[in-house]
C-alpha cells in the first residue's frame, strides 16, 4: 500500500494554520458608534478658491470611512453618523483625518 506522506504533511500543516489563525484572528469586542459634527476654520489648501473638506473616521486603516465632500467651504458641517467595529479595545484608538 501507497501512502503519500507529502500529502500528509500539507493537510496537516494547514490544519495547524487554521488553529493558528483562529486563535491569533481579531474578534469584535464592541460597536463604536461616531458622528462627525462639524470643523471650524480650516486651512484652505487650494491655489484657487477654498478646500472641499471632507473627514476620515477608521479604527483599523482597512476599514476606513468617509464623510461627505463640503464644496468651496472651510467650516463644514457634516452630521453623519458612523458604526465602526472594534476588536481590541486596549490596543486600538480612533483616528479621525479631515
């Protein structure tokens, strides 16, 4: 009888991947919710006219989000409301970009 120990070897090394993995892998651990309210005076960074502002709101670069673009307007105001997951709530902060 034939046994393939190189096949043995992928199954099992794969199986151990995925203990590993479930084990290192994040899990929520809770629901930030974050409403971006307003900026005020903001730098215009154009040559021409004013800034189209817009604000960025993440807990993890992977899932960022964005508020809406305020045309020509240094003192936007947004009020919107984001649900951002958080899966370690010792290591992890909010970042908010604008």
């Amino acid at each position: 009888m034939y046994f393939n120990f190189s096949l043995l070897k992928k199954v099992f090394f794969f199986f151990l991947w995925g203990i590993l993995c479930s084990e290192l892998e994040l899990r929520p651990q809770g629901k930030l919710t974050v409403t971006v309210v307003k900026a005020n005076d903001l730098k215009n960074m154009e040559m021409i006219g004013k800034s189209d502002p817009y604000a960025v709101v993440y807990v993890r670069p992977m899932f960022k989000v964005k508020t809406q673009v305020i045309d020509n307007n240094l003192n936007p105001v947004w009020n919107q409301t984001f649900d951002l997951i958080a899966e370690d709530k010792e290591t992890q902060s909010l970042i908010l970009e604008v």
